[in-house]
C-alpha cells in the first residue's frame, strides 16, 4: 500500500514514527514498525488458544453454549453452561429416539422441533455427534498431543452408553433393514402389512371421488391387491382387542412374566464377564506398546496411534460396562402402567395419534402381518403377550421354546366372584 501511494504522489507518514522513506536504511525500521503489531497479535492470539486448550482440559465448555445448554456466570464471575429448561428435556428425547433407530435423523429432527426444540437441521446433526451431552469434552489434536476427550465440569444430560449408542446408529453399525415413509393418519398400518398374494410390503394412496377421497392399501409392481383402508383400519382394532385382559387376570401373569425376564437376564451377567474380559485385553495390548516404546522396539509415532485407538475402545467398552451394571432393574413396579396400557389396549390405539398407533402395532407385533381380506396373520406377537396367551390356554401344552419354569406353576384358578381371582395352591 506503500509503494502505491508512492506512485500516486502521495508520501505516508506516521505521527509517532517518522520515516524518510527517499533513504533506502529506513525500509528496514519501517519493516521492524509493521512485523512489531502482527507478531504481537499472533502472541496474544497463541496465549488464548492455549488458554483455551488448557481450560478444555479442565472440563470447561468454550464458546456459546450448544443446543440444550445456557451460557451462565456463578457469584465469583466465572462462567459456566447449565441445562436449559424444555431445550434439555427435548434434546433427551432426541437421543433416546435416535438409539431406537425408528426413524430417521430428519424425522427425529422434525418431531423434536415440534416438541419445542429450536434448532437447525446442520446444528441438530452436529449436536448428536458431540460427546459434551453425556459429559465428555472433546479435546482435539495438537502438535505432539493426541486428541482426546476429558470428564467435563457441566451436567450431561444423557449416560455415555446412550451417546455411543447413537454414534453406532449414525454409522450405520446398528442399521436395520426397515423401510421409511411419511406419516399419513390414514395409513398408520403403512410398513407393518404385507401382500398375501407377491410377499411385497403394501403401500397406500387415495383416490379422489365424486365428493370426496376413498383410502386404499395395496401392493405395487404389477400386483393387483387392493383394499379398502377404513376397512383394514377397523379389523387391526379388533386384532389387538384379542390380546386385551382384564386387570384381575393380568395379576395373575405378573409373577410369571417377572419370572421369565429374569431368567432371560441372566443373560447379562455372562455379557458383563465379556466386556471385562476385552476391557483387560485393550488394557493389555496397551500396556505391550507401552514396553515396546520404552525398549525402542517401535517408534513413537507408532505408540501415539496405538494408544489412540486403544483408549477410543476402552471409553466404549468402559461406557457400556457401566451401562450393564447399572441399567439392571426391577421389573415389579413398572407393572403398573404395564397392567392399565394391556387392559386398556384397544383404547389407547383408537384414541392415539398417529405415532402412538404405529408404536402400538410394533409394540404388539414384532414382525410384519399378513391380510387376506378378512383376518390378519402374523408369524409371532410380543413376547410378553405370547405368554400370557399361552398361560391362559393350558400350561400342560408347553410350546417349544417356552420358559421351562412355567410347569412348576398352577394351572388352576378359583372361579369368578366379587374378589378377583387368585392362584389356587397344589398339594
């Protein structure tokens, strides 16, 4: 800009450094005038990043708080992010859904907004994959230190399990093969039936008449099924009304089927044992590297990798450890809700929004159903529900697979009265 000015007739001047630039020995305090301000620019911006770095370490969050979060300052001046009331609630929410792998992000994202959640679609995608909600602060590579994530001074708002959970379904490490369509009120049994005559997944449309459209489900690809929607809506009411009990009949299932889920996490015992045993191998493979560095056997470059991955496994493994040893709970009080929503069945899907209903029908249905035009078919229902059928029809006709512990249990009941009816004992 110097020698532009220069060339245009103009000689600068600084008021409280005076240059002759016509005498060529200036340029060289002129050049030590202009490095002075950047380089002490560039010093002050190197102290911050590694104020930053450092407070980082600490498990201070930097910077505006993230989505969920409010920037805040205690007595002392010293600022800090807490949980925002209703941003937090639906940010759980969040994770929990996308663990479930239901849905895909942007339905996740849609359903959160209307929730109350303000947020873009880019920050809500960036947000999932940030390790600060369940209590880590990400710390990224510099020089010779290698990324890693520290214990933050903030509240997480989900477990470390639940956020790794998610990470495996954004990878597609959890992908599961289901089939993703718009939400219509019309069609809540859209993705749950499939043709009797091709095997195809149907479909629905409407079809505009003379006053109004008519709903239909039906097959695609040549197939010619085709079925009134209000029709198929109706008899899926009916179908979960057979699996509809009475809450003095229901009682009676509760120590059975708290029987079989512990029986069935036992499970989880033997997998705890497995995730010690891989957490001490990391730990040990670890420890390998660690001598081969100090007996010069590899470089340490090699040893930074390894170390780099050895410690993202062990935060995995770790995370899930302690969500199998805490996630263990008692089954006996959420019978409760479980006995009102089984008694109350049919009414809750009638009077349900859309979601509700397609959760219900998945909930009861695991795999999908088959309609001829009259009745549905379906290969299996919720394990719980095949039960309590199974109890109810004969415990004498065990079925292949069932929990061998139902033959020890009585297969009577005492009869119908102002009581409700009680397991009979067997001498």
């Amino acid at each position: 800009m110097i020698g532009t000015l220069r060339r245009l007739g103009v000689e600068p001047q600084a008021v409280e450094q005076p240059l002759d630039l016509s005498i060529p020995e200036n340029k060289m305090m002129l050049a030590f005038y202009l490095a002075a301000p950047e380089v002490e620019n560039d010093r002050r911006a190197l102290n911050v990043f590694h104020g930053m770095r450092r407070a980082k370490k600490e498990g201070r969050w930097m910077g505006t708080a993230p989505v969920g979060y409010i920037n805040k300052s205690n007595e002392s001046g010293k600022k800090y992010i807490a949980p925002r009331e209703v941003q937090s609630d639906v940010m759980k929410w969040a994770f929990k859904e996308l663990a479930k792998n239901m849905f895909s992000t942007e339905q996740v994202w849609k359903m959160a907004k209307e929730k109350g959640l303000k947020c873009s679609k880019n920050n809500f995608w960036t947000a999932i994959r940030n390790p600060m909600y369940c209590g880590k602060i990400f710390i990224p590579k510099y020089k010779d230190e290698e990324s890693q994530l520290v214990m933050g001074q903030h509240e997480p708002l989900i477990s470390e399990a639940l956020f790794y959970d998610v990470q495996d379904v954004l990878d597609g490490r959890k992908k599961v093969m289901r089939a993703k369509m718009k939400e219509d009120v019309h069609f809540p049994l859209r993705g749950f039936v499939i043709c009797p005559d091709c095997g195809r997944m149907l479909t629905g449309s409407k079809s505009k008449g003379r006053s109004h459209y008519y709903y239909y489900y039906h097959c695609s690809g040549g197939c010619k099924f085709r079925h009134k929607a209000e029709d198929m809506n109706e008899k899926i009411i009916s179908e979960i009304g057979k699996y509809v009990y009475f809450i003095p009949r229901l009682n009676l299932f509760k120590e059975v089927i708290t029987s079989v889920y512990k029986s069935k996490t036992r499970d989880r015992i033997g997998n705890i044992q497995q995730l010690k045993i891989r957490l001490q191998d990391e730990n040990n493979k670890l420890s390998k590297a660690r001598e081969l560095l100090l007996c010069g056997d590899i470089e340490a470059d090699d040893y930074r990798m390894m170390k780099a991955d050895a410690d993202k496994k062990i935060n995995r493994l770790e995370a899930k450890l302690t969500s199998s040893i805490t996630d263990t709970q008692n089954v006996e009080p959420l019978w409760g809700k479980a006995i009102s929503n089984l008694s109350q069945l049919g009414y809750l899907y009638e009077t349900g929004t859309i979601t509700q209903k397609r959760k219900i029908i998945g909930s009861v249905f695991p795999e999908n159903l088959t309609f001829d035009g009259f009745e549905y078919r379906t290969t299996r229902v919720n394990e719980a529900i095949k039960y309590i059928t199974l109890i109810d029809k004969d415990l004498n006709r065990n079925k292949k697979g069932t929990n061998s512990s139902f033959l020890n249990l009585s297969h009577q009941v005492t009869p119908k009265g102002f009581e409700p009816p009680t397991l009979r004992a067997e001498i």
